[in-house]
C-alpha cells in the first residue's frame, strides 16, 4: 500500500480521472472503485476524499446532484466543463511527472554495495 504523502498529492488527479470516465459516482463508490482497479495499493479514506471533493466543488469543477434512496440521500458528483479540462491537465501533467521521475530514479542503486553485480 502507498503512503499517505504520496496519495494526498495525486487525489484531486485520481478523482478528476474517474469523473472523467464516469458520468457521475458517489463518494464510497469513488473509494471502492480506486480500491479495486488497484488492487488494494491505493485506499482512499474519508477524510482525505470528503475534503477533496468539496474544494473541487468550490472551485466550479464539480457539480452534485442529491439523490433519496429510500430513507437515504446520496450526492453524487459529476465534472463540470472546467472540470472536464482540469481532469486532461491533471492527467498530462501527472504522467509527465511520472515520466521524469522514471528518467530521474533509474540510476537510483539502493544497495551500492552490490553494484559489482550489474
């Protein structure tokens, strides 16, 4: 599983992504489809979705909708047009951070002792 750190800097992507695949999810439905297209590495919990969520409202890049299931109301979250371009860049971005990365650690030897080895 991936520490925390590095989770909280790639939510709004990961949400912003799914929203852009999907019309509309709701918050545990966010969670558990992060969890199983994962496999259990990323767990999203509430108390970094939940926040993630409602600034990305504030910021006109999400818009809810509130549904009664029974005796239950579920908000779901859908992307807005800016939302939509936010999801693109966020995504671009990311992947070229990853790419950079990649190039960056690739050298990385964490046991330089066995460098005789390579």
């Amino acid at each position: 599983m991936y520490s925390q750190e590095l989770i909280k800097g790639t939510l709004q992507t990961i949400v912003l992504s799914l929203l852009s695949e999907n019309e509309r999810m709701y918050g545990y439905e966010i969670t558990q489809h992060v969890k199983d297209r994962t496999q259990g590495e990323i767990q999203l919990t509430e108390g970094a979705l939940y926040p993630t969520l409602h600034k990305l409202e504030a910021d006109g890049l999400l818009t809810t909708e509130k549904v009664s299931i029974g005796k239950r109301v579920r908000k779901y979250y859908r992307l807005t047009e800016s939302g939509n371009k936010q999801a693109n860049d966020k995504v671009s971005e990311f992947r070229r951070f990853s790419e950079t990365m990649n190039d960056l650690l690739n050298s990385f030897n964490p046991n330089p002792e066995l460098s005789w080895l390579s």
